[in-house]
C-alpha cells in the first residue's frame, strides 16, 4: 500500500483526501494543531524530527500553504522534497490570488463570494483567513501569504521539483501536481484527470 502524507490535515474525515488517494493508500496526517489529533503535530517548515527522508510516496495539502508565514513557504517545499521518495508527487489546493484579487475589484472585498459549510466566505477571508474563525481563536485560520499560479510553479521548481503542472480551476482554487526526478509524470497526471482534475484543459 502506498502512502500519503496530508499535510495541514485538520480533522479526520477521508472526505479531506484528494480522491486519487481514496483507495489503496495509508494516509499519516500531519497537522500543527494538536486539537484535530493528527498523527503527528509538527510545522511542516520543519519535519525533520518526525518524517525521515524519503518516506512517502505522495504529499497531499489542501487549502494550507497560505496559512505559512511567506519566509517559511520554500523551507516547507523543501522539506516535501526531503520526505518524498524519488518517484513520489506533492498535489496541492490553495487559493488563486489572482482570481480573489478580481473578485475584490468587480464585487467588494466583504461581498459574499462562495457559500462553505462554515459560512459565507468573502474575498476578504480569502486574502487574510476566515475571519469568523479567527475571531473565535482559532490563529492557525489566518492565512500569512498568497500564490499566483507562476509564483507556485516557480517555487516548487526552486525547491527541486523536476516537473510542475499548474491548473487555475473554476472558482477560486489554484492547483499545482510537482513531480520528483523519476516519477512518471505522464502516468500521474492521467490518473489525476480520471479523478477529474485534468492539467490539460
């Protein structure tokens, strides 16, 4: 069975999981809040005292790279890179500043962009972290820096990723599928686009 590592996992529910890994594969969940009881409570700027090297074979992180100070972002790609195994793959969801920023201008930054469970979400909220959470205490909701599609593609290069394919989808999602040196990228974005997250269109 192959493995997952979820990566600002929040609570358990395999709802959370990208459906590429909802069958056939063990997912360790990673998460710097202990209250949602992950597998392991760490920053994921710095595994290095609970992942060893080369571990899993796929890093998945939904809506948790812009919850990253900016300065800890390429330590963060660089410590994926570290724990994945050479033909592994990083999926990862997080918000398109580009198309939040479009929405403030057209709409105002406190219209109602999107309905979630928890509410209403607003450009606002976009930019800078569900507000209704944060007032309620929760800090780890505030988001901390924002990714263009160039910018994320830019920085997983940097971080030593051989292969990017970044996907602006409808809404207000920026996608990203980074491959190690010997992975079989073809393989891995056919079997994304079965799932229903083609990189082509």
């Amino acid at each position: 069975m192959r493995s997952v590592l979820h990566i600002g996992s929040g609570p358990r529910g395999i709802h959370r999981l990208h459906p590429i890994f909802q069958a056939g594969w063990r997912e360790v969940r990673l998460d710097l809040d202990p209250s949602v009881e992950p597998d392991i409570v760490c920053s994921t700027a710095d595994m290095r005292a609970h992942v060893a090297s080369e571990t899993f074979d796929a890093v998945w992180s939904s809506h948790n790279i812009e919850h990253l100070y900016d300065h800890e972002v390429p330590r963060a790609f660089a410590e994926i890179v570290r724990v994945l195994k050479p033909d592994g793959f990083f999926l990862v969801r997080c918000p398109d500043l580009e198309t939040v920023l479009e929405a403030a201008l057209r709409d105002g930054l406190e219209s109602t962009a999107y309905v979630s469970p928890a509410g209403p979400i607003t450009p606002l909220d976009m930019l800078f972290g569900h507000r209704a959470s944060v007032a309620r205490g929760n800090a780890f909701m505030a988001h901390r820096t924002g990714f263009t599609d160039i910018r994320l593609g830019r920085l997983l290069l940097e971080a030593g990723f051989a292969h990017v394919s970044t996907k602006r989808a409808s809404g207000f999602d920026l996608w990203a599928a980074a491959m190690m040196p010997q992975a079989n990228v073809q393989e891995c974005l056919t079997t994304l686009a079965m799932t229903g997250l083609s990189f082509t269109e």
